[in-house]
C-alpha cells in the first residue's frame, strides 16, 4: 500500500516530467540577440533588430575602397589609400598587380599623402587628431619609418603643395591667430625651416572676402 508522502512525490515527478521538453528546448534555442539602440536614441515602434540579420548586412556596409595618393618620382610604384581596419591609411603599391603593403598604421584616417619629388626617400602625410579636423602634416621616411610632426601640432594647416624646385612645401594654417589662413613655406628635410610667407585677412562685410599681404620679413 502506498503512502501519502510516496503518491505525493509520484504526483510531483509525473507534473515535473510534462515540463522537461519545454525545459530542453529553451537551452537548446535561447532567445536571439538583438541590436540594442543608444541610451541616448528614444526608439518607437521599431521592432527588434536581430544581431544575425545586421551580420549578414555587414558585408555590403563594409566594402573598401582605394584611391591613389601619389606617384614615385623614379619608380613604378604608388601611394594609395585604403583600408585594412576602421580607417584609410598609406599603402604602397610596387608594381602593377602587385599587393598592397600598409606603411602607417595610426588610429585616424590619412587624407592626403606625396612623395619628395627628386628621389621619393620619404613622403608627406596630413591628418587630424581624433577627429577634430585640425589637420597636421607629417614626414613619413621610408627606409625606416619614422615619422615627424611638420606643423605646430595645435592650428588648421591645409595639405602641402611642392614648390617648382621640388625643395620645399607650401601649405595653409590659422597658427597666428586661430582663424586666417595664412601662407607657410617649409622643407619637410628640416621642420626647423617653417616660416610664414604671407598673411591673409579675411574681413566679414555680408560676404567674405581676403586680401594678402606678403611679409618682406619673410
């Protein structure tokens, strides 16, 4: 004869038994991930995003793309700029069909880039910090890969432009007083050479309007 406490405990296994499917499917389909929104995004009526479907998405969002930077004065072989990771940076191509080899590897996107005109030994680069669109030019030497800061490290400089004699650079920058953009000459061989050739003041009368005004100091 059974007692109460054994026809209790056989109740609790049969009830227990009804649940065990449902149990084994949840651990075997736990619930997909989804794309969650910004803290910040107020989001309504937008249904959840599956985690899978942005997956599948990626391979069109994150095509790449190259463009070509410069030549070499004295070699078939360019600069382009393309993307490995998250941002552009510099890569040399060294022949036609030829693979791509990444010479700089820093966190912000490279906009320009142009080899020393007469033998190519080192390249001039421009870029912003973080972001913050104040663009530095920088040497690249590309028997070693250092790379030296050109500009103060602090105003807006423009990307150089190489002088007829292929000697120096000329570029724009708001170094004196955070706005004009005056003119500087330099040779990226010597960053001590930096000097300003030309003010330029813009004066606000409806439109914009500037007038230079070349530094015989200079």
């Amino acid at each position: 004869m059974k007692t109460p406490t054994l026809r209790l405990s056989l109740v609790i296994l049969s009830v227990a038994s009804l649940f065990i499917p449902y149990i084994g499917n949840a651990a075997e389909n736990p619930p997909a991930a989804v794309i969650a929104p910004n803290e910040n995004l107020v989001a309504e009526g937008i249904p959840p995003i599956p985690a899978e479907l942005a997956e599948k998405v990626g391979r069109y969002t994150e095509s790449r793309a190259a463009g070509i930077f410069d030549w070499h004065p004295q070699r078939v072989e360019m600069l382009i700029a393309t993307r490995f990771a998250d941002t552009n940076q510099v890569h040399r191509v060294e022949m036609p069909l030829g693979a791509r080899t990444q010479l700089t590897f820093l966190p912000d996107r490279v906009t320009a880039a142009s080899f020393e005109p007469t033998k190519g030994e080192y390249f001039v680069f421009t870029k912003s910090v973080g972001g913050n669109e104040f663009d530095q030019n920088y040497r690249f030497d590309v028997a070693t890969g250092d790379i030296t800061l050109l500009t103060d490290g602090k105003s807006k400089n423009s990307s150089p432009e190489w002088s007829n004699t292929k000697e120096s650079i000329a570029y724009t920058s708001t170094r004196r007083n955070g706005a004009d953009t005056d003119i500087y000459v330099q040779s990226p061989a010597d960053p001590k050479s930096d000097r300003l050739l030309a003010e330029v003041h813009t004066l606000l009368r409806g439109n914009s309007r500037a007038s230079t005004r070349a530094d015989p100091t200079h």
